[in-house]
C-alpha cells in the first residue's frame, strides 16, 4: 500500500531546524577559511558562535546580563587602559545591535511574535530619520562633505543602540516581572561604585579620571565612567530607582543605606549642573502629591547633596566661580567672558566662548547643519559643545533642533499617558513618575553638559522606560 504524501505547512520547529542548519554551514565554511588565514579568527567566530548560543538558549538571562555589564565598559575610554581597548564599549553596543537583529530574524523565520509598542515605532523612526543626515552628507547638501561620513556614521549607529535596547527588553516581556527587571538593574552599580570608593578612599590605587580638566584632576569622582559628568546622571536615575524601591519595600534598611551611598558618591562627582538636575527631579518627584513629609523629605536629600559638595575647597571654590560668570555678575558680558576664560579656567566662561565659535559656524549652514557629530571639527580644542542644544543646531542645523524638540515632547506625551492610564497608588505609577522626573531634569542638564553623549545612563533609562509600558497586571514568575 502506497502513502499519498501531501504538502502541510511547515512548523515553527521545522523552520528553526532548516534556518539553524544553513547558519551552521555557513559557521562551517568560515572556520574552515579562517583556519586557512589566521588561526586567530577561528577562535573569534567560534567565541562569537558560543555567544549567540547562550544569547538564544538563555535569553532571559544573557539580555539581563548584558544591560547589567554596560555600566563597567566606559573605563576603556579612559587612559587607564591600552588605545587596542579603547573601542570595546562602541564593539559592544555593534555587537548588541547585531544580537538584537539576529534575534528578531529569527522570531519572524519561525513565526513567533516579535513584542513592540506604538512608542518604539515612533522612536525608531526618529533614529531612521537622523540617518538623512548621512545621505545629505554624502550629497554635499551640508556643511561638511562625504569625508566625514565615518564620523557621522558612527555616531548614527549609537544613537540606533538606544532603540535596539528598547526592542530587546520589549522581548522580555511576559517572561520576567517587571519589577524583578529593574531589582536586576542594581546589580550594575556594583563595578562602578566599587571603584569609585577605591577613587574616594586609596586614590593611589585608582586615580580619579577627568579628561581635559586639569584643575579638577583628582578631584573628582568617575567610578567606571570616562568622565563624572556622566557618572553624575547614571548616580541620578538610580537614585530615582532606590527612591522607588523604598516607596513598597517591607525592608526600608537596605534601600536606605544604598540611597545614602549614592548620594554620598553623587555628591563626589563635583557636577555642578548635576545639583540643578537633582533639584529639577525633587521637584517633579514631590509636586503630585505634595505634603510635609514630601516637602521635608525632598528638602533634606537637596540639603545633605549640597552640604556634601561644598564641603571640600575645590566644590566650594566650583560653587563661587559662578559668581564671575554673566550668571550673577552684571558688569561681565559674554565677550569679557570669553576674554577671561582664556586665564581664569572658569567652566562657564569656557562654555560661552566654546558656544559663541560653534554658532557662528553655524550660521553658514543654519538649516541643516554640518553632519552628525561633527561639531568637534569646527573648534580648535576638538571638545564637544557642552551644551546640547547648541550641538544638535550646530551639526543638524534648525530642522535637526525641531526634531529633537519633537522628541523630547514624545516622551512627555507616552509617560503622561501612562500616567493617566495606572492607578495612583500602584508600584507602575511611581516607577512612571520617576522617569518622567529623570527625563525632566535632562534637558535642563543639557543646557551646559554633554548629557546626549552619555551612552550607559541612555542604556539603563530605555530600559526603564520600556518596562513603564507593560502591563503590570500580567501573571508572571517572580
């Protein structure tokens, strides 16, 4: 008796079998050249192969583990380590991207569901909007030409990291609780705390680092970061974490000690726009639901951060610099500013003539710029802006400025929405509260820092962000 075969459709099995198999003769072929050439790249791949192994046989824990590593990476930056390092933290936000990609063919080959929201679509094409600038740059439509394109590349695909991050907690989704995802986030703090008291305690073990701030060296507090500027805003966010933490927490204690630890290693940092971050996000923080003990509570964290600053001479010879800066002295203009910042190293002062060379480079190409990441090209220090506004108008010109505007509106727009949208009292409402309060201190962070560049903070606040919109009611595996 003769079997009739017919055609059934293929299951997601079957198709994950066929798809594994061809990526395995192309893993095949590869080490077979690569032995060929150089022993070296076998072991690459094949270290790359174990990798992706692990990223899809434990997914859950390889992305935890991944977000969790990020906050170690920046001190290759730094001159603490050999220049063939340096680019381990750019290698690892490729190799994320590429991991996320990789991942996301795989769950459409097999027909899975791939988790999204409406934010992350606006959010992505905001990214795939800014790569206009590339072509724009290629076409001799900017202020620079095609020359530059590398620059303006690379920082276009770190910018594409930000909703790359977003998409790969969205995949996590159903699988973790979202409360377990942020508890797991701390776990981060404990590479770049752990230096920063060796910095604090045994300088002479690990020395503060702060590129091209000679006055400040070893003065100021960078942890694992390449400046603590950004170590600064990364302290905030998780400060708003901890706050969030003691909001439902039984056990107060710990989440008490931790919160005062990084207050203390906060105030270490000597950011001075970081002081009016930290008040902008009290504020936001106590404004809802306003009461004495809201009131005192926010009073007395602002009190003991400001006390903490001021209480060696150099945080209080960086408060009263303001004092000769156009901020508080009338009889000091912008142009005796910048005469001065020739010789007093007053950071503001700096800022004002760093500001004034950038804008008037700009206005040869007020509409659309000079390219992405290209403003360090049109000053002689080859020093970003410190001021990211003046940056993204510079490099993008007014069109460039309007949609970064546009972007920040967005965010507003989806956390107020899912404020709206949660119960007041729920562990989701507070958790959206403090997010709104740390992007609310950002932009005015941005008005003299490089807040855009700080790459790990943007790592961890998407993830947040993303968590904000699950739905919180799902039953989950705690």
């Amino acid at each position: 008796m003769v079997k009739i075969l017919t055609n059934q459709p293929s299951s997601p099995s079957s198709r994950l079998t066929f798809w594994v198999g061809l990526a395995g003769m192309g893993i095949g072929v590869a080490v077979g050249f690569g032995a060929g050439v150089n022993p070296f790249y076998v072991g690459l791949v094949l270290g790359a192969l174990s990798a992706v192994v692990y990223f899809f046989t434990k997914f859950e824990q390889a992305v935890m583990g991944l977000l969790i590593l990020r906050s170690s990476l920046d001190i290759f930056t730094t001159s603490l380590v050999p220049g063939a390092f340096k680019q381990i933290p750019a290698a690892f936000g490729i190799g994320l991207e590429a991991l996320v990609l990789l991942y996301v063919i795989v769950l459409l080959l097999t027909g899975k569901r791939v988790r999204t929201d409406g934010f992350w679509w606006f959010f992505a094409g905001w990214v795939a909007l800014q790569g206009l600038w590339l072509i724009l740059l290629v076409l001799g439509g900017l202020g620079f030409g095609a020359s530059f394109l590398p620059n303006s590349l690379r920082e276009w695909i770190r910018l594409s990291s930000f909703p790359m991050v977003y998409l790969l907690v969205m995949q996590l989704k159903g699988k973790i609780h979202p409360e377990k995802v942020i508890s797991l986030l701390f776990f981060s703090l404990i590479s770049p705390l752990a230096i920063a008291l060796i910095q604090i305690f045994l300088p002479s073990v690990i020395p503060p680092l702060v590129a091209g701030d000679s006055l400040s060296e070893g003065v100021r507090i960078n942890g694992t970061f390449g400046h603590p500027n950004s170590f600064a805003v990364y302290l905030l966010l998780f400060i708003g974490l901890t706050c969030w933490k003691l909001t439902y927490s039984t056990r107060r204690l710990p989440w008490f000690v931790l919160l005062g630890l990084l207050v203390f290693v906060f105030s270490t940092t000597r950011t001075m726009i970081a002081l009016v971050m930290l008040c902008v996000f009290v504020i936001v923080m106590i404004a809802p639901k306003l009461s004495i003990t809201n009131l005192i509570g926010g009073i007395l964290l602002f009190a003991i951060v400001i006390g903490l600053f001021a209480s060696t001479d150099f945080g209080q010879q960086r408060l009263a610099s303001i004092a000769n800066t156009p901020l508080l002295n009338p009889d000091i203009d912008a142009s005796r500013a910048i005469l001065l910042s020739q010789t007093d190293y007053n950071s503001f002062n700096w800022r004002i003539a760093q500001w004034t060379t950038l804008l008037q480079a700009w206005r040869e190409y007020p509409i659309l710029g000079y390219g992405l990441g290209l403003s360090i090209f049109l000053v002689p220090n080859s020093l970003l802006p410190h001021n990211d506004y003046v940056r993204v108008l510079v490099e993008g010109g007014v069109v460039g400025l309007v949609t970064l505007l546009v972007f920040f509106v967005a965010q507003i727009v989806r956390l107020v929405q899912l404020l709206r949208h949660t119960p007041g009292n729920s562990t989701q409402y507070q958790l959206c509260l403090i997010v709104l309060a740390v992007f609310l201190s950002t932009p005015i962070g941005m008005l003299s820092e490089n807040i855009w560049v700080c790459t790990a903070f943007y790592f961890y606040y998407w993830t947040v962000f993303a968590v904000c919109g699950w739905n919180w009611e799902e039953n989950y595996e705690l």
